[in-house]
C-alpha cells in the first residue's frame, strides 16, 4: 500500500470511484473557476474598452454570452450536486455544491432577466431606469462563486491523499 493510502481505498472498487469523484469535482471547480475569470472578470471588461464596439452592440454580445454562460452553470452545478450526493463527502463540498447552485438560480432567474431587459431598452434606444443595483450584485455573486470554486479546488488537491 502506498503511502497516505487506507487500507479501505486500496484496490477497492468503491475507493476507485470515490477517488475518481472527488478527481471530477476538483477538476471541474478548476474549470469553473477558470471559465468565471475568463468570461466575466477578462473578456467581459475588455470588451468594453473597445474603441470601435458600440455600446449596444457591446451589450449584445455580453447578452448572449452570459445566456450561454449562464446555461453552462447550470450544468455544472448540477454535476457538483450530483457528485456531492453519496456517502463520505466533506461537508464543505456538500454545501459549497448548494450555495452555487443557489447562486446560478438566482442570477439565471432573477438578474440575468433583468439585466437583458435592460440591454434590450437600450439596443431600441430607451433610456432604461436605475437598475436597482443589479449589475453590483451579479458581479459580486461571481466574486463569490470565484472564491467559493478556489477554495473547493484547493482543498480538493491539497486533501486528494485523504478521500475515504
């Protein structure tokens, strides 16, 4: 047996799958967390500097990304829902998997339409209302999901010797 290896893991087919599952979720909160600094705190600001990109057209593109985005999300909260349910999962995945899939729910079906009806008075050339501060808080969910996947990533390599 090597080192760090429980008798309970070694050769089991149990211990194999539960050490491919914690292997999956790691590597998908990388992904994650990746995809989130990719999409909304790189391309999204820099798309905004642009001098010949319009501010509706602009808009329009984000539109569109974050719908795609924000289904991809979706997807993957539910996987980390799925691999958090069986036996011996850490409690700090376990509700991590809930509150990002609370946060998914709440910028799907509450800021991303609200924020596309904003985009869309201002592509047909409305002034739109205050926002209400919808912006703010949809970055700062992706702060938070950012931060909450680089803690499960971390935790989840530094404790990959440990998984029962």
């Amino acid at each position: 047996m090597t080192a760090g290896m429980r008798a309970s893991d070694s050769g089991t087919a149990s211990g194999d799958i539960r050490k491919t599952s914690r292997w999956v979720f790691v590597f998908l909160a990388i992904l994650w967390l990746g995809l989130i600094l990719g999409v909304s705190f790189l391309a999204t600001p820099v798309k905004f500097s642009a001098p010949s990109l319009t501010l509706p057209v602009a808009l329009d593109v984000g539109r569109v990304t974050f719908s795609l985005f924000s289904r991809i999300e979706m997807i993957l909260a539910a996987l980390f829902i799925v691999l958090s349910w069986r036996r011996g999962v850490p409690k700090l995945q376990i509700s991590f998997s809930l509150v990002l899939a609370m946060a998914v729910a709440a910028q799907a079906l509450w800021l991303l339409p609200a924020l596309t009806e904003r985009v869309d008075m201002i592509a047909r050339g409305e002034v739109p209302p205050p926002s209400g501060g919808h912006h703010i808080v949809y970055v700062c969910i992706e702060g938070g999901k950012a931060v909450i996947l680089a803690i499960l990533g971390f935790v989840g390599l530094m404790n990959m010797d440990h998984v029962t």
